[in-house]
C-alpha cells in the first residue's frame, strides 16, 4: 500500500475536506503494516472500497421559525459501511456541519463500531442548524422537516441513528416521533431514546462513564487508578458530563470544564450539585459555560482553552482538533500522564505525536468514547427482544465492553518496548474485523 499516493488521489478527488482527509491518514498509516501482511485485502482492493462512503444523501431541510419566517438548513446522512451490521451513528446539529466533518466522523465510526464487539456498521449525518437560542417548537418543527426526508434510508435494520453535539433527549424524541408517524411503527430506528418509549438506562451516561473506564484500564497498565488524581475536562455537554460523573465517583478531582466562550478552574473539584448544574448550562440553549463561574464563585479563562491547568489526567470532551501542539506540550510539561479523548479526534496529529514521544498514556476517541454507541448497541438489543435491562446489567455490560476494548488496543498496539501505541491498536483490531467481513463477502 502506497498511503501517500492513496491521499493525494483522495484528496484530488475530495479538495478540502480536511477533517475526512486527517482521518483516513491516520488510520492507513496505522494499518499498513498489517495490511501489506494480507495480500487478499489487496486483491479484493479493500483500502480504495474502504475509503468511500457507500452512499451520501444531501437534502434541504425548510422550516418555519417563531416570527413565521422560512429557515433552510443542510441536513445529510453519510452511509459509510455496513459489512459487519446495520449502518449505526449520531446526528450532529451544529453551525459548523459540513460533508468534510460528517465524512470524518462516519469514517471513525466504523472502526469504532467494529471495536465494541457488536454488530453495526458505521454512518453519521447531521445539519448546519443550530439548535442553541432556539425554541421547542422551533427545534421540533425542524426535526420533523429533517426527519421527513431521512426517514426513506434509515430503519433498525438498516440505519439506526443517535445523537452527538447539539442532539440530546429533546431532538432523538422529537425525530422519533415523526419517524413513527411516516413509518407506522414503534421500533428501535433511533437510539438514546427516553426511558419510557424504548430508551436504554445508562445510554445518557455511558459515553462519559466508559471514557473513564477506558482510562481507568490504561492506568491500571501502571498500577495507578484514578484516586486522588486532578482531571481537566473540557466540554459541558453530555459527554462532559458522564465523565465529570465517573471521575468524581472515582476519587478524582475535576477542576475544569469547557465552552466555546473558554474554560472555568475550579479547584475545589467540579462534584454534586455543581454537576448537575452542568444539565441545567447544557439545557439553557445558550452557548457558554460562564455562568459556572458566576453561580460558583470560581475563576473563568474567556477564549482559552483548560490545557493550561495543571493535571494528572485529561479528556477532552468538546469538539475535534481541540488539542493543538502547543496545548500538548502544556499537558506534558504539567506532568500530565493520561489523555483519553472522550471526544472525536480533538487532538491533532501534531498534539498526538507529543503525546506518543512522551511516551505517556494516549488513547483516541474511537476506542475511548466508544461506549455511547456499544450502549446504543446495548439499546437495540433490547428493542429486538422488547424488554429491558436493569441499569446494572447496562452498566455491567458496558463496562466489560471497555475493557474488551483496552484489551484489544493493547494485543494490537504493544511496542517492542512494551509502550502500547492506542492509536494503531484500535485502528488495526477495527481495520481487521471490516476487511475480513468485506473480503468474505465478496465485491459489492
Ligand atoms: P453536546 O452537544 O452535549 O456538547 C458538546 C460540547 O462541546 C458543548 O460543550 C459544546 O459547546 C462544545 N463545543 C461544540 N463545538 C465547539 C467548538 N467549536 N469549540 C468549543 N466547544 C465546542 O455534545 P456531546 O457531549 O454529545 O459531544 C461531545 C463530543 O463527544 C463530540 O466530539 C462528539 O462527537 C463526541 N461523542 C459523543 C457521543 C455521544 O454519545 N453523545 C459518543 C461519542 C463521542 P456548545 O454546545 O456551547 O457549542
Ligand atoms: O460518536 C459517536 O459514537 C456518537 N455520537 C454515538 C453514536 C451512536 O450511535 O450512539
């Protein structure tokens, strides 16, 4: 495999999609070595099949705002493999959306899906719309409008989405419901929905719990855990949330959170209530997380992000590229030794070179978030069999699934100096699964 020459044909035939471009070349890097050991994924031409979406639908999604005004955003839904199970990921609503992000993000998915140990291919899709200053009935009016053409490709055989930035509780219910009215069913064709119509317990959670599982697996690799450690989070949002949650429970410190705005230090620890206020920031449709430091009487940074904080363990929970070099080299020189993302790829490929020369515990989103869509998984099934699990069955299983995923990391990515390099071991255990489900099923 020639990776260089494969990027530059991908991007002559993608220019500018820099995000989807960043992607694929570090999974190829990864998995080079390993796919130049099996020659039948050359022949079946698995990395040219691999790099493309199956299919992308791009619509227009009109809808009418509270002053009787027409809005028009984007929406799409980008399928991008369905070898091992039905296509599977969330819905970003976020003014930010574009095909290059959405590409980047269902390309992830697949080797994140193939690492939970479920059944379910990789997809995402989303909108320009932002959804912060909105009101209910103009968020629901436009879920409605988008769902009114998603709804013809998805189904819980086929495409099953979620949620992710800008789509929580309010938006799947809102989607849900139209899709039940178009397709005259109740099934599980969204997941994260509420409790009483089919949601999974923990689903909420589950993104931000198995983050720190994940870390908790890495830290255990050195004999450390998370008690008594000071943690930077950066985000509000849900998976800034969980995390905070599952840290605290842990014996940790959190002492930052995140918005666009900059980042709030509070050195007492962000734990209880202040917490739960973090629900009431993300559901007060504003864009900022100030009001923290208002409510707590706590220090805020305006237009900076947390990497400056000193901390022993950090994950990023907000937004891609967050993590730039020199945020890096302030984690490292901090004495920072663990970052799990929690987020998808906010670090860039140079702040991840800093953390794997420094040799300290580095792990990418698609193995360390991947508990929200293994808890999606979780919900399906469920669906399936029309019953559900008590949250300590969810939690159980979504924990084992996390140290499955560690362990995979760890057999794929070990060193020859015993440093284990996450990064290639999810990208190789996840590559692997796809290519051999594609190879054995032939060219279609
Ligand atoms: P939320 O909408 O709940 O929160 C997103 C957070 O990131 C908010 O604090 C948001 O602030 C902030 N944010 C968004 N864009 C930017 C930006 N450009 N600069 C700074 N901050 C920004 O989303 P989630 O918590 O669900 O998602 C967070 C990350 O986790 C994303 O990368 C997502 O892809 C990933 N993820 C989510 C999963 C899930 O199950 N929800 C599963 C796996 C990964 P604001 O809203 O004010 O812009
Ligand atoms: O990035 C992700 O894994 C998600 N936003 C969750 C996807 C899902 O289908 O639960």
């Amino acid at each position: 495999m020639n990776v260089e020459k494969i990027l530059i044909d991908l991007g002559k035939k993608h220019p500018g999609e820099v995000e989807y471009l960043q992607a694929v070349r570090e999974v190829l890097e990864s998995i080079e070595e390993v796919y130049n050991q099996n020659p039948q994924f050359e022949s079946a031409s698995i990395i040219e099949r691999l790099v493309e979406p199956d299919r992308i639908l791009t619509f227009k999604v009109p809808w009418v705002d509270d002053h009787g005004k027409v809005q028009v955003n984007l929406g799409y839904r980008i399928q991008f493999n369905n070898a091992i199970g039905p296509y599977k990921g969330g819905l970003r609503f976020h003014p930010s959306v574009n095909l290059s992000i959405l590409k980047f993000l269902a390309f992830e998915q697949i080797f994140k899906n193939a690492l939970t140990t479920l059944p379910m291919g990789g997809s995402k899709g989303g909108s320009n719309f932002n959804p912060k200053g909105k009101s209910d009935g103009e968020v629901m009016r436009f879920c409605q409008s988008f769902m009114l053409e998603v709804w013809k490709l998805i189904g819980p055989e086929t495409d099953v989405p979620a949620g992710d930035i800008g789509v929580g509780g309010r938006e799947i219910g809102f989607l849900y419901g139209m899709y039940r009215k178009l397709a005259r069913e109740n099934t599980g064709v969204l997941t994260g929905k509420g409790r009483g119509w089919g949601g999974s317990l923990v689903r909420p959670e589950a993104t931000g719990f198995g983050n720190v599982y994940f870390a908790n697996e890495m830290l255990k690799t050195k004999g450390e855990s998370f008690a008594g450690k000071t943690v930077c989070i950066s985000g509000f949002g849900n998976v800034a949330w969980g995390a905070a949650l599952k840290a605290t429970e842990l014996g940790a410190k959190v002492v930052t959170i995140s918005g666009p705005d900059g980042y709030v230090y509070d050195p007492d620890g962000i734990k209880g209530d202040k917490i739960d206020f973090m629900l009431e920031l993300r559901a007060s449709n504003n864009d900022v997380v100030q009001p923290y430091a208002l409510e707590f009487g706590v220090e805020f940074h305006p237009g900076k992000h947390p990497w400056e904080v000193p901390c022993d363990i950090a994950l990023p929970c907000a937004t891609q590229n967050e993590i730039d070099k020199q945020d890096a080299l302030n984690l490292i020189n901090n004495g920072c030794k663990c970052v799990c993302e929690g987020a998808n790829m906010p670090s860039t490929p140079e702040a991840v070179e800093v953390f794997q020369e420094a040799k300290i515990l580095f792990a990418p989103g698609k193995a360390a978030n991947a508990g929200g869509v293994a808890t999606s998984g979780l919900e399906m099934s469920q669906n399936a069999m029309k019953l559900s699990w008590s949250a300590e069955e969810v939690d159980a299983r979504l924990h084992q699934i996390m140290k499955d995923i560690h362990q995979q990391c760890v057999i794929n990515g070990k060193q020859a100096d015993g440093y284990v390099d996450y990064v290639k071991g999810a990208n190789v255990a996840g590559f692997i699964k796809v290519a051999n489900a594609m190879v054995d099923q032939g060219v279609i």
